[in-house]
C-alpha cells in the first residue's frame, strides 16, 4: 500500500505538470480557468520537454527566493535596530 502512495505522488506530479502542461497546454486548475501555457511566437502548447524545464526552473527558482525572503523574515529581529526586547 505505501508502494502505491509513493509511486503515485511521484507519477502524478509528473503527469500533470509535464505532460497535460506541455502538451495541452492546460493543467487541471488552468483547464478550469480556461489559461494555457504556450509559445509567445506560436501560440501553441509548450511541449512535455519544455514544459519540465518550466517546471524545473520555476520550482528552483521560486522556492530558492521564496526560502530566501522567509529566512531573512524569521532572522530580521537580530539586526533590526528597532527591535523590541
């Protein structure tokens, strides 16, 4: 049963943000609110492959300056000359 949940909560993620992103265009909740992510030039859906290094980058990225934001929140106190003690 474990093996099951592990596999899913691999394989969906992947499906969903790949593949139904890069080839549809469209995700579950873009799909509801009729977005899509496709190509400036074309107009048509990403691909599976681009779609992944959208993925890639944005998960690196966002999470990397998001965790950077919310460490310098929780560690302000210690250099903020206004801090209450």
């Amino acid at each position: 049963m474990l093996g099951v949940w592990i596999v899913t909560s691999i394989a969906f993620p992947i499906w969903q943000f790949v593949f139904r992103q890069g080839r549809p265009g469209q995700i579950i909740g873009k799909k509801k609110l009729k977005i899509k992510l496709v190509r400036d030039n074309t107009g048509l859906p990403v691909g599976a492959g681009m779609a992944f290094v959208h993925l890639l980058l944005a998960g690196l990225f966002g999470s990397f300056l998001f965790g950077i934001y919310t460490l310098l929140d929780y560690l302000w106190p210690l250099w903020d000359p206004e801090k209450s003690d």
